[in-house]
C-alpha cells in the first residue's frame, strides 16, 4: 500500500475547528461524502495511508466549525502514489 502526504495553508476563518480530507480516483469526485472525509483536526499536514500504489488520486481539504458546519471544498491536488 502507497500512502500521500498533503499540506495546505490553514483557514483564516477563527471560528475553524479542524478540517476534513477528501480523496478519490476522479476529479471532483471524492470517495466520501461531503460531510464524512476524514477528520483531521486543527493541523495543516496529514498522511492518507492505505492507497494503492501507482494510482493518481485526486484530493480536497474542507474547514469544520465546532457546530459541524463545512467549508466548501479547497483547490483540488493530484498525485499519483507510490
């Protein structure tokens, strides 16, 4: 299994609790549903493990609020894991 490390600029929203990771196989199209990417906290780096290896994943970071409410989706990014 390949796994791919992401970093972002932080939002500057104060009211930002932690983000949200999105990847999947196409553009704009995420295996999660909005709302169920992986949480992963107030951090600006996060490693997404268990990919397969020599697959180009596309992946997107939303901002969460304390409430649940969610940004939109970031700029897109692509990698293909190795």
């Amino acid at each position: 299994m390949a796994s791919a490390t992401l970093a972002w600029s932080g939002s500057t929203d104060p009211r930002a609790s932690g983000y949200r990771v999105y990847f999947g196989l196409a553009p704009g199209s995420y295996l999660q549903p909005k709302g169920e990417g992986i949480l992963v906290g107030l951090v600006e780096t996060f490693v997404v493990t268990g990919l397969a290896a020599g697959t180009r994943y596309y992946f997107a970071v939303t901002a969460v609020d304390a409430s649940g409410g969610e940004s939109a989706y970031s700029n897109e990014a692509s990698k293909i894991v190795q």
